[in-house]
C-alpha cells in the first residue's frame, strides 16, 4: 500500500479521493487550506491545513509520499467569467517543483474535459456555454497541463466531463482516443476511484484520459 497526498481534499473530487484512498488501504496525506472540516477520522488519515500555492507547505506535505493526486476548485461567481484565473497554473507550478526536488514521481492531476487538446469536442450548444462561463478557468488549465507534461513526473491527466454529486457505479469509461471523446456526466466519487486505480497502474502512464459514463 502507498502513502498518498490529496491535495484539494475538503471537498468534491478531492475529499471522495480521500474516502477511496483509505476504502483501498492506503495512508493518506489530505492538504487544504480547511483541512479540519474533512468529516473522516481514521488511522490512516492525516488532515494537514495549508495553502497549496505555499511552497514551503506543499514541500512538507510532499515529504514521505508515494503519489500525489490534485483536484483543485474555484468557486462559482461572476469573477469566474469576468477575471483571468491563475491558481490552477500557479499551484501546479508550486506542486511540480516540490515533487521533483523531493523525487517524488506519480501525480495524478484532475484538468477537465474541454482542456488541452479536448477542447471544443463536447458539442455546439455546450461549446457556446463553455466559452462563455468557464473560458478563463480552462484558459489557466491549458497552462496547467503543459506544466505538467513538461514536468519529469509520471504524470496522469484526468479529464472529466460534466461532474454530479452521485454514488461510485464503476459504470464508467477512460477515453484516450479523441475520436471517443463526447460530453457527458460523471459522479466525482467515481472520479475519485479512477484516480486512486493510477496510483499502482501503468495503464493510463503519459495520458490525458477523457472520464465519462
């Protein structure tokens, strides 16, 4: 079993990581900036308050670990769509910097589809809505994977699609072949066990799989 770092871990995608992690038998490292509201307690859980755009914190809670997995959020509000939005590259840049320096390898980072190379494959009416309220969150995201692929990581890039509050199904499907790719809904606990699966497993070494049911 690994000692895995979750960084974004109070909340959706990173806080079902946290829960799938240790349902797996890891030990977990769980960084955010309000780590003492994750509602788990368990041995093999450790809830570490920091900023993840703090090198010194992020340093620290690279110490010791086997794989990192980052999902990070903004909030909804006008600023999404009006501001340019820097925390997706920036705390990637921090993260990158710190694993390589203490020879940590595996990160598994959550973008989502419409970033990179998958961008305008979802449809006209959801391409138009995309462009319109996420534009400047995916803009930063396109930054954030370069970073990472140019990283000397074994990097996994997770895209998923449309995310819902539902149950883990396992009933879903990691789409590497553009030509696959379309919009759709997934849960973010499903989500979270695709990720925590890459933390021992090749399979997805190198790629930007496409996450949807």
């Amino acid at each position: 079993m690994a000692t895995v770092l979750i960084i974004g871990a109070s909340r959706g995608i990173g806080l079902e990581a946290v829960k799938a992690a240790l349902e797996a038998g890891h030990s977990v490292r769980a960084l955010a900036r309000s780590a003492r509201r994750i509602p788990i307690d368990h041995p093999k859980l450790e809830k570490m308050a920091g900023d993840a755009l703090e090198m010194a914190t992020v340093k620290r809670a690279v110490t010791r670990v086997d794989a990192v997995t980052q999902s990070l959020g903004v909030s909804a509000g006008p600023e999404v769509i009006l501001k340019p939005r820097r925390l997706f590259s920036k705390a990637t840049r921090v993260l990158v910097t710190a694993m390589e320096e203490a020879q940590v390898k595996r990160l598994i980072c959550v973008t989502g589809f419409g970033a990179g190379d998958s961008r305008g494959r979802g449809g006209f009416l959801y391409n138009v809505a995309f462009h319109l309220l996420l534009g400047r969150v995916y803009d930063d995201k396109d930054v954030q994977e370069r970073i990472v692929r140019s990283s000397k990581l074994d990097w996994v890039i997770v895209r998923p699609v449309i995310l819902t509050d539902g149950p883990k199904t396992n009933a879903y499907r990691a789409l590497v072949d553009p030509r696959r790719w379309t919009c759709g809904f997934i849960s973010r606990a499903d989500v979270a066990d695709f990720l925590v699966k890459q933390i021992d497993d090749d399979a997805f070494l190198h790629k930007t799989p496409v996450l949807t049911t």
